[in-house]
C-alpha cells in the first residue's frame, strides 16, 4: 500500500507502453475509416471541407490518423507517430471544431495531449523502437 500511495512510478515503462498500444488502436480504428467510402463522402458534406480540396484533406487527415495509430501501435517511430498524432488532431480540434477544445471537442484535444506524453516520454515498454534501435528505452 506504501508504494501505491508514493509518489514513485510504479511500473512506468508498462504503463507507458499500455497507454500508447491502446492509443495506437483507437487512432487504428478512426484512421481506417479510409476504406469506407461512403463515410468519408459524408466527411466531405461538412461545411469545413466544401471546396475544390475537400477530398485531399479528408484523405489526407484519415490517412494521418491510421499512419500515427499504426507507428504508435507498434511502438515504431514513436515520437514520429506522436508528431503526426498533434499535428492532425490539433488541425481537427482547432479548424474542424473551432478550437472549442475546453467545451465541445475535447475528444480530439484529449489525442493531441496523449501525443505530447509520448513525445517527451517515448514508447515505454514493448515496442519495436527498443528492438531496431538496439538499446533500453528509457520512459
């Protein structure tokens, strides 16, 4: 009980790279919408994407998400993963939603602060950052 109360981690690299699989796949599951063709039309009927550009950024937006869920899912390039995590999903919770991320799109903001954690804090345990780079990834 002493160890749970302290303000010591507790197995930090697990948890790090539990976060990260499970962030990794909900980003999977959001970016894979992709292959769905008659949502991402819809996609295209939102105000925000009407214009001669619309597919190029919807595509180009799921594609980011799949493209960031996979690196962090597998723990792979994650810093770069996590890059294109912010990146994307700042573009949604600021230009999508208005940046209303404190009311209304708090969902999409929650996935630009799990992407700074892994930024500064890399992979944690299981990935295959650790196995290519030859080296303990230290959280």
């Amino acid at each position: 009980m002493n160890r749970f109360l302290s303000p010591s981690p507790v197995f930090l690299k697990q948890g790090i790279g539990f976060v990260r699989i499970i962030l990794g796949a909900m980003m999977i599951y959001h970016g894979k919408e992709i292959f769905q063709p008659e949502i991402m039309n819809g996609y295209m009927d939102w105000d925000n994407f009407k214009g001669p550009s619309a597919r190029i950024m919807v595509y180009f937006g799921k594609t980011s998400e799949l493209l960031a869920g996979v690196l962090l899912f597998l723990g792979l390039f994650t810093r770069l993963g996590a890059v294109i995590l912010i990146g994307t999903l700042s573009y949604v919770t600021f230009f999508v939603g208005h940046g209303k991320f404190w009311y209304e799109d708090q969902h999409p903001f929650m996935f630009v602060l799990f992407g700074i954690f892994f930024v500064f804090l890399g992979p944690g345990a299981w990935s295959l950052d650790a196995l290519l780079f030859k080296r303990e990834v230290q959280p």
